[in-house]
C-alpha cells in the first residue's frame, strides 16, 4: 500500500503496529476451510487496536453496480492442491524457539521491498525463489509483489503487485511470468488497466478477482483475459454504499458459506457479499486505524 490511499499512517509505520502473519498450507486437504478456491492458507491481520464490538448495519440485496456479462458467478473450488515437487536447500533461519512442528507445509512468501517471492520449509529452508538470474524475460521486470497465493492446483502462484499497478501469473516450475494484467508503472481503469490491485485471487475457473482500491471497485478479470468481465463498484466513486460503490476496498476473501468477505479502508468497514452484488451484512469497526484484508475464522 501507498500514502496515495491511505488518509493515516504510511504502510511502514502500520505495519509496525500490526502482525501480519501469512501462511499456505500446501497439499492441505481445503476441507480445512470450505470456499477457498486459490488453496489452503489462513491470513491474521491485527489492527493496532482491540476494537469493541463492530456496529451492523443490514444491507438490501440490491444488484451489482455494473455487470458486463450476465454468466453465473464463478464459486471458490473445495478441491486439494497438487503437493510441490520442490527440494529444500539450504540452512533453516529459523529463530531460537521456533516450532517447525506446527506448520503442516511450506510457506509462500511475498517479499516486497527485496522484489521476491520465496517458498521455505517449515524449517526456513528455501525450497523455491522468483525471479532468480535468467527468469526475466528481456523488457520485464517484477517490483514489490505485495500479495501471493497459490492458484487452485498449486502448480503456479498469483500475485499483486499493487504499487507497480499489475497481476501477474509466475508458473513455479518454469519460473517464468505466464500472465500479466495491467502495465507496470502505469495506473489506470480502462481495459487490461489496474490502480493498486491488492489481495488477487484466481477461481477454481480461471477468472481472477481482485480489489482495484484507487479506483474503488472489485473487479472479476476472465482467464487469459485483458479486460473485466465484471464490476462491482463505480469507478472512481470511494463511498461506503455496496454494492454500488466501496471505499477504497482492498481485500475480498472466501468465505465458508461460499460469500466473500469485503474490506474497505475508508471508513473501515467490512461487507458480507456474493459475487453477484447481494449484500449479507456490513459493520463498521471504531477505534481501528486502518482495516486490511480480513478473514473469516472458521473450522
């Protein structure tokens, strides 16, 4: 994230007063947490403050702000990712304490300010790394990948590289980009055009779901595709009124019901949802500086 959409702390400073912690669990039967169709993770996000109990407010299910294509809404698949045929190499770097035991497999990281992603065992030994020398093709570059997580078969990760205004597909035994929306360095809203997407997603079809937070919508993007197919939110319009419009959302997550969670930073407000536009519930949370992509708990 950016001061650009940001009205309080910078991302340094909310960082140090929140634990972010992101694990996947890779070949972890998705039982585990029903509806997750980019594999099995669990994502905490803290805010700097305990808040108390958040204010409802119940929202009519009216029907999505724009919707170009009137095909059914893509679910989140409950299928398994494939196990990585990695090798660990390495010495672990793990701190004095720390209990491999509690991580049932590898842990995908986005390492944002050093331009990569990793994958590491539970005992910190690194498996996988991107780019490495050679894996840029000539004119690429890859800069602050700010999210990753699995695609649903495990087999190639997807990534938001918010402040560089694209997504990108990296399949992991290639090493190699495979897909790209958006143009790096280039914000914009028009086709194959992003403003700091954040929290990408790719369903069990293929389709990619994401937050596009300066230009306050959620977008659905078809697979291989260089314009969306669906819109939830107003272009431009940075207003709490979902479906119609969202403040600044920066985070949609399966829940297990088959709904998304919607987090939105101006006003920090969270949105029970579907696909389709229809609004379950939102609340706003006082006492919490900057609300960030939230998750459902659940068994």
């Amino acid at each position: 994230m950016t001061a650009q959409h940001r009205r309080a702390p910078s991302k340094r400073t909310v960082r140090r007063h929140r634990l972010i912690v992101r694990w996947l669990l890779v070949g972890l039967v998705a039982g585990l947490v029903a509806g997750i169709g980019f594999g099995s993770w669990w994502f905490l996000a803290a805010a700097d403050t305990p808040p108390p109990a958040p204010i409802a407010q119940k929202q009519p299910a009216t029907p999505a702000a724009t919707t170009t294509t009137p095909s059914p809404t893509p679910r989140p698949t409950t299928a398994a990712m494939a196990p990585l045929a990695l090798t660990a190499s390495g010495p672990g770097r793990l701190a004095t304490g720390s209990r491999p035991s509690v991580l049932p497999g590898p842990i995908l990281i986005a390492d944002e300010h050093n331009h990569r992603l990793m994958i590491i065992d539970p005992r910190g030994r690194t498996m996988w790394q991107f780019p490495r020398a050679g894996d840029l093709a000539a004119g690429q570059t890859f800069k602050t990948p700010d999210d990753a997580f699995f695609t649903p078969d495990g087999r190639q990760v997807i990534v938001a590289q918010e402040d560089d205004n694209v997504i990108r597909v990296i399949d992991i035994a290639t090493h190699k980009i495979v897909y790209t929306y958006g143009k790096p360095g280039v914000p914009g809203s028009g086709p194959n055009r992003l403003n700091h997407p954040d929290g990408s997603l790719m369903l069990a079809n293929g389709d990619i779901l994401t937050p596009d937070i300066n230009n306050c919508r959620i977008v659905l993007i078809p697979k291989n595709g260089h314009a969306i197919s669906r819109q939830l939110g107003g272009t431009g319009t940075c207003v709490h009124s979902p479906p119609k419009t969202f403040g600044k959302p920066n985070g949609m997550f399966p829940m297990s019901n088959g709904n998304y969670l919607v987090t939105e930073a101006e006003g920090n407000w969270v949105d029970e949802m579907d696909l389709s536009g229809r609004v379950a519930w939102s609340a706003q949370l006082p006492n919490v500086s900057y609300i960030y992509e939230s998750n459902e708990i659940s068994p």
